[in-house]
C-alpha cells in the first residue's frame, strides 16, 4: 500500500517542480523578451527617469538552474545617441557598480559584443560573492532608453542553456 502511494506522489512532486506551463513571451512596445514563467513587474519614477523591471524568480526546489532572471528599462530625457563613444565604458562602470554590490567587485574582463533586434549591446559576467554564482549581464542603448538584461546563476554554470534562451530571446523593436 505505501509503495502504491509513493510512486504517484514522487510523479507529482516532480511534475510540480518542473515548471509553470513553459515559457512565455513578455512584450512591451520597444522589446520582447522570453520568461521561463509569467513573469512580475515594478516601476520606479525619480525626477524626468523612469524605469521598469520585469522579473521571474523561480520557486526554491524548482529544477531551474538559475535563481532570477530580469530586463529593466530606464527612460532619460535625452537620447543615448549622444553617449554612444562611451557606452561601454558607462555600461562597465555601472555592472561594476552591481559587482560590488554582490559582494564581488570583479567584472569579467571579457566584453563581448551582443545584438538585441536592431540593437547593438555588450555583455557581461559578474562573479557573485565567494563563487557563489555568475551573473550575466547584458546592457543595450536605443533611443532614450537604457535597457539591462540579467540571469543570475547559482551555481556557476558557463553552459546553461536557460540562461542563453532567456538572454538570447530579448529582442529590440
């Protein structure tokens, strides 16, 4: 009797732990990225920038190797056009200003260059705190927007074919 009732509990334990029904497209009017699940959102607005974030965080015991995954888009005033000969040195300053706060401080020295659509990007990875984890960051400019693109990982993994689904799905109009 108990091995009878064990073995559909352990199919439904794993069937729960395998996901929300797949992966879903999120879409706004300047990008569209894929999510592992549907997605939440916040908005901040501080002075003339506005930001959002889009963000799944998957359940703990969940088989997604990764922990969070994230597009924020911040609106300036002004167009990025004018910051295009310093983008990536921008972009670098403010991953390292993530770094830091993941208690890392280390910027992979590898930058790679990244398209999003019609949208040139750079890429790049972040050590969490004592190895912990990686982050991979990508950061895109278009018109007056600055768009940030994060899956961090828990485990370290380079090869993770998550993480290069959800990175390589967003997609600039």
């Amino acid at each position: 009797m108990m091995r009878t009732l064990f073995i559909p509990a352990l199919f439904l334990l794993l069937l729960a732990s395998c996901g929300h029904g797949g992966w879903v497209v999120f879409e706004t009017d300047a990008w569209t990225a894929e999510f592992p699940a549907p997605p939440k959102d916040t908005a901040t607005m501080e002075g003339n920038i506005s930001g959002i974030k889009i963000y799944y965080e998957p359940p703990q015991g969940h088989l997604d190797s990764n922990v969070y995954y994230s597009v924020s888009q911040y609106t300036m005033n002004d167009t990025t056009s004018e910051l295009a000969p310093h983008l990536e040195k921008l972009f670098r300053a403010d991953v390292q200003v993530f770094a830091w706060g993941v208690g890392s401080g280390f910027v992979d020295t590898i930058v790679r260059p990244v398209k999003a659509g019609a949208g040139n990007g750079f890429e790049y990875r972040v050590t969490v705190g004592d190895n912990a984890g990686i982050a991979r960051i990508r950061k895109f400019a278009w018109g007056k927007r600055i768009y940030t693109v994060m899956v961090l990982t828990e485990n370290s993994r380079l090869i993770n074919t998550q993480a290069d689904r959800f990175l390589n799905s967003f997609k600039l109009k």
